[in-house]
C-alpha cells in the first residue's frame, strides 16, 4: 500500500495494514519475531559498509530488526508528516528519550500542572540532577503560556487531556506560542492516540505514546515510541542510541499484533465509556464526571474543536465521603480490577488524589476522586457493578 494510499483510507485499514513492508513479511500475514544480538558479516568489507547507514538495515541487535521496524514504521505512518519513529522499553522511557533529545544543562522546560507523575518525577530527580529546570503550569493557561517562555526554555511538555483531572489544553495556542519562540513541544497522547488525535498535522514537535496502553491494549507488554516531526527525528535516535535504548522484539510483536485491532477497540471504549460516563453523572452519589467530552470537564471545547473521539479513561468526583467509603465502592467491584495502568481489555478502577501531585495549580474537589479504565465487557454490566458499588459508598 503506497503513502497516497495510506492517508486515503480510515483508521481500522490504516492499523491493519501499517509497517506490513514485503521486505519484512516475506509472504508472512504478520512480521515474525525476529531476535537477535550479534549480526554477521559475509567479509570485512561489508561489516565496514554496513556502518555507513543503519536505518533499517541489519547492523547489531540494539539497533533493531524488521520487528521492531515494522512497529515503528506503522507508527509514523499513523502521523501525517512525520519523519520518524523510534520505539522504547516504558511509556516512561519515551517519555525521558524525548525530553534529553531537546534539553541540555542550563535549559528550562515547561510542563503542564496535570503531567502523569513519573514525568513530574523525571522533573524533580533525574533532570534536575542534570541542570535542567522546571516549571510547572496551569493546563488551562493557552496562549497564556507565551508569558511563561524565558531565554533558558528549550520545551514544553503537554497532557491532552490530563491523565487523572481530564483537563484538556488549547493545543493550537500552546503550539503557536512556542513555535514563535523557537521552542519544542512534546505531547504525551497516550489518551487519544494519534487516531483521535493526529498530534504531528497540528504542530506538535514529539508525540509521545505508552504503547504499553491501547496500541498493546492486552495488558501484556511494556513498551513506549516518541514519533518526530520534521527536523527531529535524528537528534531523539541519535540520544537514543547513546542512551542504548531498544525495545524488546517480543514487546515489539504484541505491539504491531495489538496495533490490527486498535481501531474497532478504541470504537468501543469510546462507546462504552460515554454511556457510562452519562449514567454515572445522572447519579446522586457523583458530584462531577471528569470525561473530556463532558461539560464538567474544563476544555471541553478545545476537546470538541480538536479531537476526532474519546477513549475509555476517565474520572468522577463522589458527592462527600471519606477514604473508606471510597475504598468500599472500589475493594467491591466485580468486573473492575484494582491496579495501574489502562488501555486493556479489562476495566480498571482506581482511587486518585490529584491534589498530592499539583503545583502550579490547586483543584477544588469536595469528595474523593475514582479514575475508571472502560474496557471491553458489556456496558450494561459493568453498571451494574458501579451501581452496586455507590450503594455501598452510600451505606459507608
């Protein structure tokens, strides 16, 4: 399938063919799994030659084979006009691959109040320590953030939306400010992906993804990709390559296996997701439903204006209660498990406390806060088992 082809047809033929190259399937439905450290050479010469340009060409094992190629090719091929994909370990790994491509000691980046915590950590530990500072600021802020942008700042680091409050920023504003000052911006887009949101086309510099999420969507792999925009690619592998990150190939399998049905699962987490985000905010027991689609989320209107769908991660506020009454709603839950992550099959319920991870901004929550992950059961089941789950909120 030619590139012209690619950007006619709809998502679910895009992710079902994407990174299928011949070269890399041999005839073969799926690109196998290919492992490997050492790579032989027929003679010196060609060991010599192949130094000379190791971009999908086999060279050493860290530098990848057509498994991990074919993943990262599909990726970029997911983000009109971008220039390259390179895959890690961790959504968090991706996330550090990204940012110490741009920074250097001396330089500032901004990051948004609402940052997943491992990268609020990464801002306070592992940058600091390499003279690099922070400042965190409000995901409302918009074209305000043009104000923030001093001699020192190299990047801005974006949520859209945030993974915990929801809050969804004005991409464009943020975008055009920094590309006035020559600043990059990274997005972490884990939430949307690039098929709700194509971060590449509006701007965005480094779009960033927790493959480990809802390209993987079984809960059985870790894995991370920062795709580039034109003119970045080469800076976030060379530090990759320095950094000695790779992906693990098995990793790298589950992902392009989960990448075929993305489309029609992300079609169903939307649907369910919106079905029981209206029902929970129709119950006395909830206060507010944090789900970017919803007027009790702040920027919904960016979200209307940017995005092309909603995925199944969102949060709500309860009307008063305590911990333990939190705890009851959730330690109950049949059809929800408890734990981190999301993007999976299953449904996941999570208690939140945003408050503990804010600087730059204070929420206003008057009761304890429930993150859920919509997954693939039936929807009407799984209200059932939330509307047992508020009954034993209100009885505790």
């Amino acid at each position: 399938m030619t590139e012209t082809d690619d950007d006619r047809h709809g998502d679910a033929t895009r992710v079902v063919n994407a990174g299928r190259r011949p070269e890399w399937t041999s005839g073969i439905v799926s690109p196998p799994v290919w492992r490997a450290s050492t790579i032989l050479y027929e003679s010196v010469a060609d060991l010599r030659a192949a130094t000379r340009d190791t971009h999908h060409k086999l060279f050493y094992g860290r530098r990848g084979t057509p498994t991990q190629w074919s993943l990262a090719d599909a990726l970029t091929s997911l983000e009109p006009g971008a220039e390259g994909t390179f895959l890690y370990c961790s959504g968090v790994a991706a996330i550090a691959g990204a940012l110490l491509s741009v920074l250097a000691p001396g330089d500032e980046v901004l990051m948004i109040d609402n940052a997943y915590d491992p990268s609020r950590s990464m801002a306070t530990g592992l940058l600091k320590r390499f003279g690099i500072s922070t400042r965190f600021y409000d995901p409302m802020i918009g074209a305000g953030i043009a104000a923030l942008i001093g001699d020192k700042t190299r990047a801005i680091l974006i949520e859209a939306p945030g993974s915990l409050t929801f809050e969804v920023p004005d991409l464009p504003a943020i975008i055009a400010a920094a590309k006035a000052r020559g600043v990059t911006t990274l997005l972490d887009n884990t939430w949307a992906t690039p098929l709700f949101l194509p971060a590449i086309a509006m701007g965005i510099d480094l779009s960033i993804l927790a493959c480990t999420k809802y390209i993987v969507g079984h809960s059985d792999a870790m894995l991370g990709s920062v795709t580039a925009g034109p003119g970045h690619f080469a800076a976030l592998r060379d530090t990759a390559h320095q950094l000695g990150h790779i992906a693990s190939p098995d990793d790298c399998w589950l992902g392009s296996r989960g990448l075929r049905t993305m489309a029609v699962r992300l079609a169903h987490h939307q649907q369910s997701a919106l079905k029981i985000a209206h029902w929970l905010k129709s119950r006395p027991e909830v206060a507010r439903v944090f789900h970017p689609a919803l007027p009790d989320c702040p920027g919904q209107a960016h979200f209307l204006r940017d995005f092309k769908g909603s995925s199944g991660l969102f949060s709500f506020e309860l009307r008063g209660g305590d911990e333990e009454a939190r705890a009851a709603l959730i330690d109950g839950l049949a059809l929800f498990g408890i734990g981190y992550s999301w993007g999976g099959f299953e449904s996941l319920a999570l208690p939140v406390d945003p408050q503990r991870y804010r600087t730059a901004t204070t929420p206003d929550f008057n009761g304890p806060l429930v993150r859920l992950s919509i997954g693939l059961e039936d929807p009407a089941d799984l209200i059932a088992d939330l509307a047992a789950g508020l009954e034993r909120f209100r009885a505790a």
